[in-house]
C-alpha cells in the first residue's frame, strides 16, 4: 500500500549529542547503502520511495 506523504518530508534518526561516534557510524552505514544500492531497494521493497533523500546527512531539515 503506498504511503502518502508531503511534497517534502524529512525522517531522521536521534542521536545522543554526547556520542557523536554513534552518529557517523549510522550516517557512514546509510552512506554505503546508498552507494550500494541497498537503500533504494529498501525503499521500493516497502513502497516509500517517495521518502528518498539524494544523500543521507546530519541535521538536513535545518539546512
């Protein structure tokens, strides 16, 4: 079943600020899914492409 979502939606993981080490693992890890192609075949598994981001990052929604 799709999901619908707005033009423009922004999902995160929260990372405690005082283990920043967490943080870059989890963004190296989605980083080699991306390259990988693993995280849009997630993605399409599940019917949610429409959540993709061009490129995982930290604190995209405030940039």
């Amino acid at each position: 079943m799709p999901v619908n979502f707005e033009p423009k939606v922004f999902l995160g993981m929260i990372f405690n600020k005082q283990n920043p080490q967490l943080r870059d693992a989890f963004l190296k890890a989605t980083e080699a899914m991306h390259a990988d192609g693993s995280y849009d075949a997630i993605l399409k598994k599940w019917d949610v492409t429409v959540i993709d981001l061009p490129k995982p990052g930290v604190n995209l929604a405030t940039s």
